[in-house]
C-alpha cells in the first residue's frame, strides 16, 4: 500500500492509501510514495494546519465495523471549530457513549474524520494520537481561531 510519511506541528504523521482512497492516518514514520491522493492529502493536510481548510475532500475508506462507520459519518457531520459530546453522537449512530468513545479510539483516520471534536460530559477526555488530550486540546483550538499550528 502506497503511504506518505508528513511532517506535521504535531509530529510526524502517516498517511496509506489502498485503490484510490486513504485508509489510514496516524502518528509516525514510514517512508513515502508520492501518488497523486497521497500529495493531495499533504496540500489539504498543510492547509488545515495553517488554519486556511475547514472541510477536507477526499475519498476515504476507514476500515471497521458498521457500527464503528456509523459513528465516523456522524464525526464528519460535526462543523469545523464545533464539538459534541458522545452522547449526542450516541443518539445519531446509534449505541451508547461509551460505545462512541471506543469508535473514536479505533478512529484510522484521525484529524480527516474529527475524532478531536467529541468531548465528554465534563470536559476533554482521550484522545489516541499524539500526545493524547493535549493534541486534542491542540486541534480544538486551531479550529476556534485559538491558536495558528505553524509547520
């Protein structure tokens, strides 16, 4: 599978395609193949950290369970700068907010499906890339305007 290795303000980030579609995005090396999807998703990636994208476009294929792709659909329905408890996806995907929580963890495309944008009742709670709850905190914030990732 084709893969990009990123250089991001928030560490080192690896893309991988299969058919035309990324699959997955996550923290770390693995070299890079420079095909068309992978160096489109850089540009829209960069321009997101630079705070110019809201909205990415680009053909997705997460692997999971359906109801895992329930819950990442009702992720990218969240507005940009926005966020939601699990409980209120729980209501939209089905399941209960635990349920969620653990949808969001297996998340393989994070920051591209805003997994960052799910809170709990009382606040932040984990987030599986980066350095956790800070880089959660990270990506709330650009998207409020709150603070400018710089690459």
């Amino acid at each position: 599978m084709p893969h990009l290795t990123l250089a991001s303000p928030l560490g080192p980030l690896l893309l991988t395609e299969e058919e035309g579609r990324l699959v997955s995005l996550g923290w770390g090396e693995g070299g890079g193949d420079l095909t068309p999807l992978l160096v489109e998703a850089r540009r829209q990636l960069d321009l997101y950290f630079a705070g110019r994208l809201t909205a990415f476009d680009l053909p997705l294929a997460p692997s999971g369970t359906p109801f895992q792709k329930r819950v990442w659909e009702a992720l990218l329905a969240i507005p940009y700068g926005a966020v939601r408890h699990y409980s209120d996806i729980a209501r939209t995907a089905g399941g209960v907010a635990r349920a969620v929580g653990g949808a969001c963890g297996a998340n393989p495309l994070a920051i591209v499906i805003p997994c960052h944008r799910v809170v709990g009742s009382a606040g932040l709670t984990g987030f599986s890339g980066g350095a956790g709850i800070d880089t959660k905190q990270a990506l709330i914030d650009l998207e409020r305007g709150q603070k400018r990732l710089e690459l």
